[in-house]
C-alpha cells in the first residue's frame, strides 16, 4: 500500500508540472505572436502614414548643386574665383527663404546631366531650358526665367533672318538650346553646325571666320558684346524663336528636392526677390 501510494503521489507531481509546463508554453506563445502582431500592424500603420503625407524635405539642410559656369550673366567665374551670376544669385535668394547650405559646383555642361543622373549632385542650374526631352530624364521646377534665342553676326553680314542661316556655317553650343533649333533648320548631322564645348568659345569661332553666323541665349549673346565693344557684331531677332523658359533640374522622381526648390522659388516670386535679380517679372 505504501508503495502503491507513493507510485501515485509521484505520478501526481509529475503530471502537475508537465500540465504547468504546457500552459506556460502556450501563454508564452499566445503573447510572442501578439506582439509580433501588433509590431507589424504599428509598421503597417507608419509605412501608410508616410505614403500618404507629402515628401517635404523637411531634414535637408544642404543641398550640392551643379553648374557650367561659361555663360555669363547667368553663371561665370569672377575675377576672385567665385563663381556667380544671376543663376546664383537666384539660388542664394531660394536658399536664404529655406534655411538652406549651398554647395556649387563648376561641372561642365555636358558632364553637368550624368553627374545629376549619378546623384552626384542634388540639383543642376545652369541656364536650363525646360524641354520635353529633358524631362523624360529629370524633373525640373516651376519656371523663373524667361530667355529666346538670338542670331549674332559680323556687322557687314547680310544675314538678316533665321531662315537665311540654311545655306550658312553656324556655331553653336553642344547640347543646348541653339544647338537644337539650329539642327532642325540644318539637319541634325550638318556639317556646317559648328558645335562648341561654350557659347564663348562658339562666338570666337564665328569671330575668327569659322562660323557665318553664332546662334545663343539672349542673355549671353548680349553679355558677350557688352563685354566686348569693340568687336563689330550685330544681334538679329526672329519671330520663329519661341521663348524659352528656364528651370531648376533635378533627378527624376527626387520629390523631396524638388518641394524645396518650388517652395523657394514661390517666395521669391511672392516678395519680390526674383524681380530684382532678373530685372523683368516672369510672365
């Protein structure tokens, strides 16, 4: 009997801390997939939230910007080093508004759209016309300068239209917006385009007899007989030019760069800062 009751006393404890274990392990599991549950359901929940609120750009505080600075006024070197012009001096009025560090950098213009692509820089300005082509690649902001395109020529040329270029020897610079209308007018592969890596430099060329006729930015084409006086030019207008709008240009779906620079743009606009730095309102 004794043996009998101590045989049941101690299958007793045995069940008693098995059942106890048994419990505990399924509490224990109940409260692990509970918090698994309400930690995915909270990043569910922050994952929404920031689908839907707007990119805003609110942490940057430095941006790094790209630029070809050859295009005086717009973007030049100064006598200092500095690089400066009214495409500067529009960036800095932005950046004062938004509490922004700047950093720019004299890239090139060619080199200036790889270097944006790489997110080698965070934004580009450099004189930029807003084409369709362009924005298969890049975004770009609202609209703060408006420019068209003007004919420089020797000041004995009988060059008096854009038309009359058709036959002629016209230097450009690559990849902008002269070089484009210039190609449509002569063909993409004309060998009479004289493509330079500058405006300057494709002015020289027509300068020293290698181009009939120079094809550029109003702004620059001016800025460029201002500066030099005693070289014989002329300016030739044409209706065919349609006005051309610039823009600043970032990578394709950066949002949050793209927010600042609208919003700067928009408080220039509003106090007045772009007028006085371009001179005319933005129509």
């Amino acid at each position: 009997m004794k043996r009998n009751n101590l045989l049941f006393i101690l299958l007793l404890v045995i069940f008693t801390v098995l059942l106890a274990a048994c419990g505990g392990n399924a509490d224990n599991g109940e409260s692990a997939d509970s918090k698994d549950n309400a930690t995915e359901n909270d990043t569910n929940e922050e994952a929404e939230q920031e689908d839907d609120g707007e990119a805003t750009g609110d942490d940057i505080t430095k941006l790094v910007v790209g630029t070809d600075a050859t295009y005086a006024p717009m973007e030049y070197i100064d006598d200092s080093g500095e690089i400066v012009g009214i495409d500067i001096d529009i960036i800095n009025a932005i950046a004062e508004e938004m509490g922004l560090e700047l950093e720019v950098k004299n890239i090139g213009w060619d080199p200036l759209f790889p270097a944006l692509k790489n997110d080698e820089i965070d934004f580009a300005v450099s004189s930029i016309t807003i084409t369709e082509k362009r924005q298969k690649d890049f975004d770009f902001t609202d609209p703060y300068y408006v420019a068209n395109q003007l004919i420089l020529v020797p000041e004995d040329s009988d060059i008096e239209s854009f038309a009359d270029l058709e036959d002629k020897r016209v230097s450009v610079q690559i990849s902008t917006t002269g070089h484009i209308v210039v190609q449509e007018l002569l063909g993409e592969t004309n060998p009479n385009i004289v493509a330079a890596e500058t405006m300057p430099i494709a002015i020289t060329e027509m300068i020293n007899g290698n181009a009939d006729a120079a094809v550029g930015d109003n702004s620059t084409v001016n800025e460029y007989i201002k500066n030099n006086p005693d070289t014989k030019m002329k300016t030739i207008e044409d209706d065919s030019f349609e006005k051309e709008y610039y823009g600043l240009m970032v990578n394709k779906g950066n949002v949050e760069v793209l927010n600042i620079l609208n919003e700067g743009i928009k408080k220039i606009k509003e106090n007045g800062k772009l007028k006085e730095i371009t001179g005319f309102d933005l129509d």
